[in-house]
C-alpha cells in the first residue's frame, strides 16, 4: 500500500534530505488515516520549526486526554541514533507550544538505555521533573504500524506508559 512504499523510499534515503522530508509526508499519512488526528504541515514558531502538529479530533478519548489535545512531532531520518541534546531541545519546543507530548519519530531510534544518562534517560527525566512526555517511535515500530501490526494510538499509548510508570526494557 501507499504507506509501505513511502516507508521503503524513506528507509532507502536515511540520512538524506528528501528522506527526511519523504519521513513527515509519512508520518502525517499514518496520523491523518488512524482517524483520531488532523494533521497540519511544518510551521515555524518564534524559537523553532515543528515539522508536523497533530490536534486529537477527540480529546477526552484515551490516550489523548494522557497526552494532550496537541502532539508536536519532529522526524529524525538520520543513520545514527537521537542524542540527549536533541530530545531537550525537542522538550524545550513542546514547553514552548503549551504542549504535554511530543512524539519523535527517528528512525534509528535513540541513545542509552533507560538507565545510562543519554536520550533514554533524559526522556524519563523530563516526564518525571515536569510531566513532559516525548514518545519515540522508531523504524522498526513505523514498520508494524504501517503493516497494520499496530495501531499508531496503541504505539503512542505503549510509549507515553512505559514513560509515565517507567518501564525499563
């Protein structure tokens, strides 16, 4: 289908710009067509420049009363993993939009683990010094949302709880 062969060309260019960009046109496919979401394109702020923000069609409906009315996203289509300096600036961009949840979509997923002082860490930390959630969906987890192995609310609902109640894998 549609979101298997964008996802394809998205894994085939990592670590370019048309990647990059074919990795947002993807990813606001999967939140337009889950049915739960609106989507609007890149937009810049006064500090920053979100590459996609989602406003919940139902906000009172699990998880979305959880994770906000609004979910900022920022793609990450990179051959390495996410560091900590980019999930904190990634906070500061969610905290600045009056926003609870961002969701980061890399690719290569993110340093650490939940225990070292990396990207994991630091994702654990920002929820437990001030309720700022960053779920982060990786290819592996785009793969099965894509394949329909998941639900796209039911990976945002696997990430936001494994941050809140701190599972550690």
């Amino acid at each position: 289908m549609l979101g298997r062969l964008v996802l394809d060309r998205v894994l085939d260019g990592i670590g370019t710009q048309n990647g990059g960009r074919l990795l947002e046109v993807l990813v606001g496919y999967l939140f337009w067509t889950s049915g739960e979401y609106t989507v609007r394109g890149s937009t810049r702020g006064l500090d920053a420049e979100i590459d996609l923000r989602v406003r919940a069609m139902s906000p009172a409906k699990p998880p979305h009363h959880d994770l906000g009315g609004y979910l900022l996203i920022e793609c990450k289509n990179k051959t390495r993993k996410t560091g900590a300096a980019d999930v904190k600036k990634f906070a500061t961009d969610v905290r600045l939009a009056g926003c609870r949840c961002g969701v980061l979509i890399s690719v290569a997923g993110v340093t650490g683990t939940a225990t070292s002082r990396d990207a994991a860490y630091t994702i654990r930390k920002l929820y437990h010094a001030d309720g700022t959630v960053i779920v982060v969906i990786d290819a592996q987890q785009l793969d099965n949302i894509v394949d329909q192995r998941t639900m796209l609310v039911d990976a945002l609902r696997a990430g936001y709880e494994a941050i809140r109640f701190d599972n550690r894998s």
